[in-house]
C-alpha cells in the first residue's frame, strides 16, 4: 500500500504531461471550439425585426451565401469586432444579418445607432431561443451559410482582421461570393 503511495505523485505527472503534450501540439488551436452544427441545415427561424419590423426568417436568406452575427449591446467583445463588421459591409463582401441575443431592441437600436449598422437586418431572440438552436454559447458568434441554408463555418468570439482574410474571405469565394 505505502509502495503506491510513492508512486501517485508519478502517476498525476504523466497525467499532467500527457494533457500538455496533447494540448500544445502543433496545429492545435485551443480556441477552436468543435461544433455539431458544421454541414448541417441552419436551424429555421422568424424573428422580429430591429428597426424596420420587417422580419427576418430564414426562409428568406436563402438562395445566396450569407453571414448570421451574434451581437447585443452589452457584449463588449461585440463592440471590439463592430468596426471590421462595419468594414465588410461596406465592402459588401457577402449579405451580413444580425441576431439581437438575449438584448432589449431599444439597447440593441442604440448600439447601431451610436456605432453604425453592418447588417442588411437584424432579428431580435429576446430569449435566447434562436441562439440555443445554433448552439450559440456567448457572444459574438458568427456562422457563415451557404446557398442552401447549410452551415459551413463557425467563429467564436469577434472577428479580427487575419480570420476575415485567412478564413472567411476564402471560405466566401468558395462558396461562389466575394
């Protein structure tokens, strides 16, 4: 008994050292977070509209590649990412649409108001309902889908410059849209 007592502390170490060796392997992004939801139909959604009241459904998005963004007013990462957003559309790089999760439309509307608004339309899920389905975790989240409502891309947390060139740009090229 006391013969492995002597050696658990040996043990915890290969423990240790086998979750490093795994984690820190090339190639390994831990930010990378795995999604179910990658290849698969976007999940179906009629959600109110911001500003105008005209809904946005997914229905309609359809027929054309398309992004879905995951904002709400007291995101702060939201905040960092809403330029590069405001950036794209100008661009007009691909249609942009915003999900309003879990914020009150009157924030939500002041939020675009201050800082501009990137999106064709922006959907408001109060409850978090339409965000659960995509399997959204916090925000921002943005998913890119294709033409036939399928999901080709997820990215956790505000874009940045290098992920809009390296990643979302080539992805939308592929998808036939630039």
């Amino acid at each position: 008994m006391k013969r492995a007592f002597f050696l658990l502390p040996l043990v915890i170490f290969l423990i240790i050292v086998g979750y490093f060796a795994i984690s820190l392997r090339p190639g390994h992004d831990s930010h990378e977070l795995p999604s179910a939801m990658i290849s698969q139909p976007a999940p179906g959604f009629d959600l109110a509209g911001l500003n105008d009241g005209k809904p946005l459904a997914l229905d309609t998005l359809k027929g054309h590649p398309f992004i879905v963004n995951f904002f709400a007013s007291w995101c702060v990462p939201c905040r960092i990412e809403h330029p590069l957003l405001m950036r794209m559309a100008a661009q007009n790089h691909v249609p942009l649409y915003g999900i309003a999760y879990k914020d009150k439309p009157e924030d939500s509307s002041r939020l675009l108001a201050n800082f501009g608004d990137p999106y064709r339309q922006v959907g408001i899920d109060r409850d978090g309902r339409v965000g659960l389905n995509f399997g959204v975790y916090g925000v921002p989240e943005t998913y890119v889908i294709d033409s036939a409502g399928i999901i080709r891309k997820r990215f956790v947390g505000p874009l940045n410059a290098e992920v809009v060139e390296k990643e979302l740009l080539p992805l939308l090229k592929q998808l036939g849209q630039s």
